[in-house]
C-alpha cells in the first residue's frame, strides 16, 4: 500500500483517497516570468512520478491533476515593463519555453493547468465570501487583507506560533494591514498596472488566493494531495489553507507534500551566488533524460545535489540500462508479480523512494546480461519489465541506439536550428525590430549559444 509523508500531520501515513474514482492532486506551478531553473525541473518532475504511480494504481481515467500558472504578479510585472511588453506577449513567451522544458523531460501534461488571469471570477469570489464571514478587511488604502487572527488553526501546517511569527515581522512602508501576519488578497491598482474589475474597484489578486480559488475550482472543497516546492510551505501553503478552510467551512487537503531544495555543488542554490542553473542550460550539455533521471536519484523530500560529476553518473547510469537493452526485443504484458517488479512497486509505495527503485533496474539490466546469449526468451522477459518498470519513473522511453549514439549536446540546438535563428535574427534586425532581435539573442544565450556581432556579421559558439 502506498504511503506517503504528510507535512501536515508529519508522519508517514497510508494514502487513502477521498475518492478512488477521482483521485485529486494540486500542484503549484511557476510564475512565468523567466526561463525554469533546476529546482523547477525537480518539482515537475517528483510531482510527474507521483502523477504517473497515481495512474497506475487507480487508473488513468481516475486521477485529476492540476498544475496552475501564476501569470500576473509583481516580478511579471517588472520584466514586462523593462522589457516594453505588455505582460501577455511576456508571459505567454515563458508559458511556452516552460512547455518545452516540460516536454524535453517527458512530464506529462497534467489534466488542467489553470492561469490565474483566466480565473478572476472565481478569485473575486472567493474573498467577497472570505470579507462576508468576517475573515478579511479592506484596509485604507483600498488592498484587501486577510485577518490572520480569525483563522484558529494559522501555523498549523509550518509549525510556526503566530505570536513568534508576529515577533520577528516587519511590515513595509507602503503596507496598511492591521497585523504584521495578514497576508493580501487584493491590491487595488497602481497608476500603470495591469488591472482588472472588482466589487472593491481596480486591482489585481495576491499571490496566495490564486492558488485557493483555481484548486476549489477545479478540485473542489476538499482533495487529496497538495503539492509544491519546500520554499512553499511558509507562508503561501499556510495562507491557502487560512483562505480555503476560512472560505468553505471544510477541510482543504489531506496530504500536504514537499519537494526539497536543489544545492549546487554542496552550497544552496541561488542567483546571489551565481551558481543558478536553467534547464535550457544543463539540457544544453546533457541529453534531459539524464537530467531527469539524476532528479530521481535522491528521494524527493531530500536536499538535491547538482554537480557536473552527478549528471555524469546519471549518464553512465542510463547509459548501462540502455546497453542492456540494446538489441533485445522487449517483451509485452509484464508481469508485475515478478519478485523484481513487487521489490521495485514497494520502493515507490514507500513514499516515493525512487533512488531504491532504480537499484532495482539495475538488478534487470545486469539479469538480462546474463542470459543475453545463452536464453533470448528470458532476456526478453526481462527487458519488458525493464521498460514497463522504467515507464513508471519515465524513463527509459527511447530506443537504446538513439540514447547511446547522441551526444553531451543532445538535448540542445542542432546547428542547423542555431543559424536558423540567426537568420530570423538578421531579418528582424533589417527591419530594426530590436526587440525581437535582442528577444532571440538571449533565448540562444540561455540555451548555451553565444552570439558574437562583427563587421563580418554574426558568429556563434556554444559555451
Ligand atoms: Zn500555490
């Protein structure tokens, strides 16, 4: 039986779903404003095997997973500004590279990927009921705030004291909320912002009631898993469960889980440090299925360690299994009573520990490389498991030569691509669009290209 650890109830629990025909998981996703790092490529990945193992014992049919989109905050904001485009045109530029990156890492589309900007109504909604029980306020300056001390349970999921939190806060100048702790749930629009209509004039939502008004949307009151970066836990997840609880009158979620951070060559990852990586640049020198498959050597609630020696073990790794695979005809309908196969289930039962599961692929690999030359029919057996167990982390989904024969770059720009775009490059310049020009120049350049302009034109060389 599946169990998985609970942040809320801090323990390893049996997965019971509210519904076994509607098995619901909330997840929640990026804010388009930049190209996704590592640390966004670990939570669609975790959450894409939890997502895909959820399939398996339910049935495909039976699981509903949503992944929302924050597309309006003050970070989009700032990057539509200085880049003098009107957030729409910004956002949907990221909301297509993070598709891109999704795809390159064989994540499965999730069943509904909301975007706040297209789910207004339902945000109004919610914090006219949360305003009309008494649980938020309308301060002078016209934002509206939640009242943190009408909501009993505040720190619950954290295991944070609201009077330690309200001991160590500071509220900004420009803030206007009663309680260092209330959190925003409407600002009312700034001469210049983007705004949209409300019973309580211009603005625009806060981050934290998005997430509320688009998972009740979509999942109902009440659901079963809710999921997000460990940076999410405090206070956005705190504040969602104020709201949906404070607004519905009903428990909000059974299962709280949360991914752990990345590191980067053992110090925290982070932009200060310099030491940030995007998808676009690792999948530049490394195929993305090692990516992915290095994601899943450590078990998710772990820190993460990225190093080029880590993705070069990754390689060799998948290199081994895709050898073993190589000229064997895998076998269809496996078996997954296989004492292989129930060791495997077990390891993902136990909370998703996916760096055992992949022992267990190893054990395949070096069984089918055994009995290679000596018995056909069991090495095909095995390699049929093989793939069908690998298919459950997403992996192993290429045919072996393809993997074996590309290259460090494989997962990057052909060089045809390359100077394709440069091409459109030249064009948009003659035609003095340096906005799309300069827009081209930095999405080679977050790839790993580096454009060189001189007076014989345009050079490129990969970093
Ligand atoms: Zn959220």
């Amino acid at each position: 039986m599946l169990k998985i650890y609970n942040t809320l109830t801090r323990r390893l629990e049996p997965f019971r779903p509210l519904d076994p025909e509607n098995v619901r998981m909330y997840v929640c996703g990026m804010t388009v404003y930049d190209m996704c790092h590592i640390g966004h490529a670990r939570v669609l990945v975790v959450f894409d095997v939890v997502f895909r193992y959820l399939r398996h014992l339910y049935g495909p049919e039976h699981v509903t997973y949503v992944r929302n989109i924050t597309d309006i905050d003050d970070k989009i904001i700032q990057r539509a500004n200085e880049r003098h485009l009107d957030i729409d045109t910004l956002t949907a530029r990221y909301i297509e590279e993070m598709h891109r990156d999704a795809e390159a890492l064989n994540v499965l589309p999730p069943t509904f990927e909301p975007r706040a900007t297209r789910h207004m109504a339902d945000i109004i909604e919610m914090i006219q009921t949360l305003l009309d029980k008494g649980y938020a306020y309308q301060a002078d300056n016209g934002d509206i705030y939640y009242d943190v001390s009408r909501f009993e349970h505040y720190g619950r999921l954290s295991g944070k004291k609201p009077e330690d939190l309200r001991a160590g806060a500071r509220v900004a100048v420009d803030e206007a909320k009663a309680d260092p702790l209330d959190f925003v749930l409407w600002k009312a629009a700034k001469p210049g912002e983007p705004s949209w209509d409300s019973p309580w004039g211009p603005g625009r939502p806060g981050w934290h009631i998005e997430c509320s008004a688009m998972s009740t949307h979509c999942l109902g009151h009440h659901f079963d898993i809710h999921g997000g970066g460990l940076d999410l836990q405090f206070p956005h997840h705190e504040n969602e469960i104020a709201q949906s609880e404070a607004a519905t009158g009903e428990p909000f979620v059974n299962v709280w889980m949360h991914v752990g951070f990345v590191r980067v060559d053992e110090e925290k990852m982070s932009k200060s440090l310099g030491n940030f990586f995007t998808i676009r640049e690792v999948t530049a020198r490394y195929p993305p299925e090692v990516l992915r498959y290095f994601i899943l050597t450590s078990q998710y609630r772990s820190p993460l360690n990225y190093s080029d020696v880590q993705l070069d073990n990754a390689k060799g790794a998948l290199t081994t299994l895709y050898t073993a695979l190589r000229g064997i005809e895998p076998a269809g309908g496996a078996n997954l009573d296989d004492p292989l196969a129930r060791k495997f289930l077990a390891a993902l039962d136990d909370d998703f520990n996916t760096p055992e599961a992949l022992a267990v692929l190893f054990e395949l690999a070096h069984g089918i490389n055994r009995v290679r030359d000596s018995d056909a029919q069991e090495a095909s057996r095995l390699g049929g498991l093989l793939t069908r167990l690998g298919g459950l982390l997403g992996l192993l989904y290429q045919d072996p030569e393809a993997f074996l024969r590309g290259g460090p770059s494989a997962g990057g720009l052909s060089d045809e691509e390359i100077e394709a775009q440069i091409a459109k490059r030249n064009e948009a310049r003659k035609n003095r669009d340096f906005a799309e020009s300069d827009r081209i120049r930095d999405a080679l350049r977050e790839q790993g290209v580096i454009l060189e302009d001189g007076p014989e034109g345009t050079t490129w060389r990969r970093e």
